[in-house]
C-alpha cells in the first residue's frame, strides 16, 4: 500500500503539461503548484484569501488565486477547479472534493484509480415546462390541459 502518483496530461487553455499528480482524500481541495499552472492556463483573482494546512508542515499556505484545470486518468476526462499555491511539494494534488465529484474510487492496494463520471458523457437532469403535460404521467397525474408542468428530462452532453 501506498501514495497513488500518476503522470498525468494536464491541459488549460494556453496548452497542456505533464505532472505528477498525488490523489489524496486527506486533502479536501484541489491545488496545484503556481509554476505548473502558469504552463497551461491563466489564473483568476479572488476577492479575499484562502488558507490551506498541508500535512507535512505546521505552517499555514494563503493564495488567492484560482484556476480551472483538465485531466484525462484512465481515459476519463475530469475538470475541476485548483487552487494555486507557491509552495507546494508536489506538482498537484487531487482532493477530496475532485475525487467525490467525479466519483473517484483509489485503491491504494493496487494503486490504482477508477473514475465513475467523464466530462464528456455527463447527463443532466434538465428541468422543462410546457403546457403540455408528459406522457408518463397517469390521465389523473396531469389534470386538466391548461395547467403549466414543470418536469424532469433527462440529456447526454456529448
């Protein structure tokens, strides 16, 4: 059993890099390291500092800056938002947020890594209304004609 560190592509939209990536469920959010982010994409501002513990050392880590990040693990597209920091000891961290979005599932054992969810297969739930009441619903279910609907669809983004 150990760390679970891939060599991943990360890719912004100035270009795309190669990293080493630590996925860690200790961690909530996700970082990368500032040099590494500078490579690939343009960083955002925020209005006020976050504060970041690491692990390794007693010492408190502020930023406040912001970016969107795209990897591929195990042909699977995530995207997600990273936090950049100076100092960081490795090039990127995927944290526990990432992971339970895009249900990431490690086992450390094998040190191996399943995504649940691709980016680019994603399905929404969309919300439609009409006058018109769905076909699913029972005669009793849709009352009378005029009433407005609201109800669910669901769509593949491909």
């Amino acid at each position: 059993m150990g760390l679970i560190i891939k060599q991943l592509i990360i890719k912004g939209i100035q270009g795309q890099v190669k990293a080493e990536v630590l996925f860690d469920t200790g961690v909530r959010r996700s970082v990368i390291r500032k040099d590494i982010a500078r490579k690939v994409t343009p960083l955002v501002n925020l209005p006020s500092p976050m504060a970041f513990r690491l692990a390794e050392s007693k010492t408190e880590l502020k930023t406040n800056l912001v970016t969107n990040i795209i990897l591929r693990v195990n042909g699977r597209i995530i995207q997600d938002q990273f936090y950049v920091l100076e100092k960081l000891s490795r090039e990127v961290i995927i944290g526990a947020d990432t992971m339970q979005s895009w249900e990431i599932k490690l086992d450390p054992k094998n040190e191996s890594i399943k995504v649940g969810v691709d980016a680019h297969r994603i399905e929404l739930l969309l919300l439609v209304s009409g006058t018109v009441p769905p076909r699913s619903l029972s005669r009793k279910e849709r009352g009378p004609r005029r009433e407005h609907f609201v109800y669910p669809v669901r769509a593949r983004v491909q």
